[in-house]
C-alpha cells in the first residue's frame, strides 16, 4: 500500500510542538486527517511484527459521553470530535526480555499518532485514567465500533468460504486428473493388449508389415537397453562387493604382518639377552682361569 504519510513538518518539531490538549473547537476532524493518523499509527513498529494493534474510532456524540464516564468523568473525553480507543487483539505474547509485547507495541503506535497529529495541526491527549471493564462494554454498544468488527468478521468468514471452495475445486481438480490419467492408462493397456493380438495374429499367418519389423526392433532395442543397464547395475553391485572383500583381506594380512613383526622382535630381544648372558659367563670363566695361573 503506498504511503499517504507526507508532510513538511521536521520531526524535532513535531516532537517539541506536541503537548496534551484537553480543550477543543467545536468542529468535526477531517476523515483524511483521521485516516492519515491511523496511517502513521499502522507504521509503527512492534514486536516480532505482530502489529496487533487495533484501533475503534468514536466520534458518536453518545458514544464519548459513555466513554467520558468510563474515563472516570473527565470531560475533555466527550468534548473532543474524535476518541480513538487503542486495544490488542491479543494480550498474551512476551518478549524474551519477560515484557508483554502488546502494552509497548500499542504505546508506541499511539505515540506516532499524536506526532502525526501535531503535523496535521491537532491537538491530543493521551487517556489512560479509565475503567476498562466499562469501556469494553461501551465500545461494544457503540454503533459505529460493531458496525466495523461485524464487517470485518464477514469480510473474514467470506474470504475463508472463498479460499475453502478454491481449495475444494483444486482437490477435486486433481482426483480428476488422477482419474483420467488411470482410465488412460486402462484404455492405453487394452490397445496394446488388441496390438499384441493382431500381431500375433499376422505373424501366425506368416505376415508381418514393416511397421511391426520397425517396432519390434525398437522393443528389442528397448529391451537390450534395460537388460544392460541391469547387467551394469549388477556389475557395480559386484565390483563394491570385491572391493569391501579386498580391503577386508587386506586388513588381515596387515594384521597378521604387524604381528609377525611383534614377534620376531621380541625373539630378537630374547637373543640379545641370551649373547649377554654367555658374554659375562665367558668373562667369569675368563676371569677365573686369570686367577689360577696367578696363584
Ligand atoms: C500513558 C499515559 C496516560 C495518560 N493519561 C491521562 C489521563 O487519563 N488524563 C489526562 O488528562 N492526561 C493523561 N495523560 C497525559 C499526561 O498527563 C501528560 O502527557 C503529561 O502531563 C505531560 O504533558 P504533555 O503531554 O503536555 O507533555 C497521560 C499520558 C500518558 C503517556
């Protein structure tokens, strides 16, 4: 939707102007300045983009005076044109932070709202002083609030009927495609099943036509096409099987050659400890013999 918001009014200023305005003149507001500022409302932001705000324009003269009481009588509440009641349509999403998302989104739209209007050359005030029980009843009865929620629910319920029949027609769209692609099929098999028959039927009379020499050249054809690639499906069923065999065998001759290494090294070990061993006997006897022949 493009944007209606322009203007010619610096922000700083709009912000520095805005005041609460509890008096006003005696005159209606302008629709497109109404709907101007619940344009700045809508632009908003808010969290995770619920955008749940709603807002219920009263200027029903009736109506503010029901709402002035349930404000706790405070009579700038009847006397302005236009009461914008600021609600959530729902109230139970948190942000992470703990903090209700709806009470800060709806503030902060408000807040637009009352800028906005300072641009639009209106004076607002915040109302937050009233009894909510009783407003909701007020707003309920009010004629214009019930007039837009009832419109609002049948434009709703009409735009489901409209999607569900949409939906409904797509489905019964598809089961009919299924169904004709099945009967295609039944139709394409008996063909084939009368084609089998009349050629079995020319060929027992010793006649065949070049068509069905071409034909049946294709099926063979065909035929030798997915019987080789049956044959290759296979072979590299078979390869994998001769290369997992092949790296099996090959872990148990490397198993087998550490463990020969293992043991000839330990035999190794066990020579080198005997030669040790005959090396000091041989130099005792040595030794012995030395002190002999010194005696
Ligand atoms: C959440 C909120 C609730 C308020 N409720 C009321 C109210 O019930 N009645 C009223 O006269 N002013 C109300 N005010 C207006 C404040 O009194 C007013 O913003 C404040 O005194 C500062 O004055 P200013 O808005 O002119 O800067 C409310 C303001 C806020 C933000």
């Amino acid at each position: 939707m493009p944007s209606t918001l322009r203007g010619n009014m610096d922000i700083f200023e709009a912000i520095e102007k805005r005041r609460s305005i509890r008096n006003y003149q005696d005159r209606d507001v302008e629709e497109e300045k109404i709907i101007k500022i619940l344009e700045a409302a809508r632009a908003a932001p808010s969290a995770s983009n619920r955008q749940e705000w709603r807002f219920i324009v009263v200027r029903d003269k009736e109506v503010r005076k029901k709402l002035c009481k349930a404000a706790k009588g405070q009579k700038f509440v009847q006397e302005a044109p236009v009461v914008i009641a600021c609600c959530a349509e729902t109230d139970n999403h948190t942000m992470s932070c703990g903090q209700l998302c709806y009470p800060i989104d709806v503030a902060i739209s408000i807040d637009h709202m009352t800028l906005a209007a300072v641009q639009l050359g209106l004076g607002t005030c915040w109302v937050g002083a009233f009894y909510e029980e009783q407003v909701k009843k007020v707003i309920d009865l009010g004629p214009q609030t019930n007039q837009g929620l009832e419109e609002t629910r049948r434009l709703q319920k009409e735009l489901n009927d409209e999607i569900k029949k949409a939906e409904e027609e797509r489905d019964a769209e598809r089961e009919k495609g299924i169904l004709g692609n099945k009967v295609l099929i039944n139709q394409l098999e008996g063909r084939i099943s009368g084609y089998k028959n009349i050629k079995k039927e020319l060929s027992d009379l010793g006649y065949i036509n070049e068509e069905d020499a071409r034909e049946a050249e294709a099926a063979k054809k065909a035929q030798f096409k997915s019987d080789s690639e049956a044959i290759k499906r296979k072979e590299a069923e078979i390869k994998d099987e001769l290369k997992r065999i092949k790296s099996i065998r090959d872990a148990r001759v490397r198993e087998a050659e550490e463990r020969a290494k293992l043991e000839r090294d330990a035999a190794q070990t066990v020579e080198e400890r005997a030669q040790v061993e005959i090396n000091l006997i041989n130099s005792i006897r040595t030794r012995k013999m030395e002190k002999k022949e010194n005696l």
